[in-house]
C-alpha cells in the first residue's frame, strides 16, 4: 500500500506540473480596493501596464489583477473552467483571435453591449461577446545597423528573392514563430496560405534556407537587435515599435503586397464573477482615452504612425491592409483535420527548430 501510495502521489505530482500557468502575474490599483477583476491575457505586461494604471487610478477604482499567459495554455484553461463551471477570469484578451471565436462559438463567453461596443465596425465585434480592442501589424522587422537599404525586404517577393541564392547571407538568419507553440504564429500562417500566392514558394524558401522557427515577439526581436537573425518575419508591430523607441536600429515593414491588420480579442467569460467590473474596463478600452493609452503603447497603428526610423508602410495602406475579421471562418483553420494537415504541410519543408515552450504570443 506505501508504494501504491507514493506512484499516486507521484502521478498527481506531474498532473499538478502539467497544469497551464500565467507567465507573470501583476497587480494596480488601491490595495483596499472593495472591487477586484481578473483579467488574463497574451499581451505583455510591459506593453499593457499604462492602461491598467491608468483604469486604476480612477476615483472609485477597481484593483486589477494581470496575468500574462501564452495563448495556447490560456485557451485551454479558458474552456477548463467554462466546462466546469468553477471560478474563471473577469476578462481574457488574446491575439489569438480564432481561439476566442471559438470559445464565444462553444457557449463560453457572455455579451456585453453598450455604446462603446456598438460604435466598433462589424469586423471588430462578434455577437456582442468577442470585441477588438487593437490594430497592430504584422510585419517584416531588421536592424538598420546590419541590412543595407537595398536588401531591405518590402514584400514576400523581396523575402523569397533574399533566400534564393545558395550562399545567401541570410540562410538560418530569419526567424519566425512556431506555429505548433504559438496560437498567433499558427493564425498568421493560416492566414498566409489563404491571402497569398506566393505562400508555397515562401514556406519552401524557408525550408531550403533555415529559417527559424521559435517562441515570442519579444525574444524574436531580441535576436533581431543583438545579430543573431537579420529579419523577423510576421511579428507584431507594437513589440517592434516598442524596441525602436530605446533602439534606432529596429525598423518595422508593413509588406507591400498585403499587411495582415489583427485587432486583439477581448471576451468576458460565462462564469465571471465581476462581468458588470469587466464591461466597464471593456467600455473603458474603447473610450477615448483607453484608445489614447493603447495607442502609446503601439498596440494602435495608423497610417500617421509612419515615420522613416520605425515604421515604413505601403505605398497604398487602404488597399494593402488586410483586416483580419472577428467572423466565424476564422473557425475554418481550427478544424482538426485541417490543422494536421496544414501543420504537416508546414513541417515538411520547415522542420521545428524552436525549443518547443509555448510562448507569450
């Protein structure tokens, strides 16, 4: 019976270790606030703390608790518990917007109307129960310092030509999520096969040249500012546009031939505790002064951010941009037998390099 007794424990053990886990967790707000919200999301503390504060800091303020997840592990343990009805966050934010229309889709969220939600465009706002509340970029991003202005990649076409070459300079030296780890990276890169004519001929180049596939925005553009990789390709404008503020050499492009437009996801769980405090923060978010704040934290691009030492767009944004829409076909990439498939396509000429650990986003 001991020895029984010790597998068991040793088996619930590696059950408890197994079991999803923010990657940060912070707090704002008065200490003896008589209200408190939990909110969890993908986007890094550090990019979302001034609108906390700045919702905090209110007369009458909430305290909020933050809790940075990847988007995997949050999907999963956002459907765990509206499954099982036990205690859930106030709020989830996730750039992975097809996991959050799925879990709107599977009865996990509740809806939330008011003037703020109403003012947003249809593609942003999904039965009054998924709301965009970001427009960021994906893009190509380089350090200035180690590209020359005429190897500077406009394009997909641009991206190929680089690669092509046998003795390219940039073989093993562009990075780009893994799709299998990163919610984010498998959204873009379905997206990518649906918008693009150039997407077989991409996916082989990066295949034939090494390209890397590894874990988050930030840790991308790390490599891209230390020289490890010479090009990113497909990451967030808002962690870009962060480094360039304390590094001039981190330039973000907005691919000519189409820009992939994301609006973060936000839903408020069915079992909330505070859902009245979570459409508040929504509302809030989408007010003007929420936008002002989002906007500074770069997790807002317009077309008068553009500027030549940070972020170069395309010549027509109007018709280069490609929303992606909070709609129900962003349901087609989850379907289980087209994710194999299409994850197979992928690692058959892009074999995983990543160290395989879920990351932010």
């Amino acid at each position: 019976m001991k020895v029984i007794g010790q597998v068991c424990a040793v088996l619930l053990a590696g059950a408890a270790a197994a079991q999803p886990a923010p990657e940060a967790v912070t707090s704002y707000g008065p200490e003896d606030a008589a209200r408190r919200l939990l909110v969890r999301g993908t986007t890094d503390i550090a990019r979302f703390e001034n609108v906390l504060r700045l919702f905090t800091s209110r007369p009458d303020s909430p305290r909020i608790d933050y809790e940075q997840w990847g988007s995997n592990d949050l999907f999963d343990v956002t459907l765990a518990e509206c499954r099982s009805g036990g205690r859930a966050a106030d709020m989830v934010i996730s750039s992975a917007v097809d996991l959050q229309i799925k879990l709107a889709n599977d009865g996990c969220a509740r809806a939330h109307r008011s003037t703020a939600t109403a003012s947003l465009p249809q593609v942003a706002n999904w039965r009054d129960e998924v709301f965009g509340i970001t427009r960021e970029l994906a893009v190509i991003v380089y350090n200035r310092r180690l590209i020359s202005a005429a190897e500077v990649p406009r394009s997909r076409f641009d991206l190929i030509d680089l690669l092509r070459p046998e003795d390219s300079r940039f073989r093993g030296r562009i990075a780009t999520y893994d799709i299998e780890a990163s919610g984010l990276g498998y959204l873009f890169a379905f997206a990518d096969a649906q918008q693009a004519t150039t997407f077989g001929s991409l996916i082989e180049a990066f295949g034939r040249s090494g390209v890397v596939a590894t874990c988050c925005s930030a840790e991308i553009i790390d490599g891209v500012a230390d020289g490890t990789y010479l090009i990113a390709y497909n990451v967030l404008a808002s962690y870009a546009l962060a480094r360039a503020e304390e590094n001039p050499d981190i330039v973000a492009v907005a691919p000519d031939d189409y820009t992939l437009v994301l609006s973060r996801a936000a839903l408020i769980p069915r079992h909330a505790a505070a859902p009245e405090l979570a459409g508040a923060f929504l509302d809030y978010m989408l007010s003007q002064a929420g936008r002002a704040a989002l906007r500074s934290a770069h997790l807002i691009v317009t077309t008068d951010d553009a500027a030549p030492d940070t972020l170069i767009l395309p010549e027509t944004p109007e018709t280069s941009f490609r929303p992606i829409a909070l709609t129900p076909s962003l349901l087609v990439g989850l379907d289980q037998h087209k994710r194999r498939e299409f994850v197979a396509l992928w690692r058959s000429t892009f074999p995983r390099q990543g160290d395989g650990e879920a990351p932010p986003e």
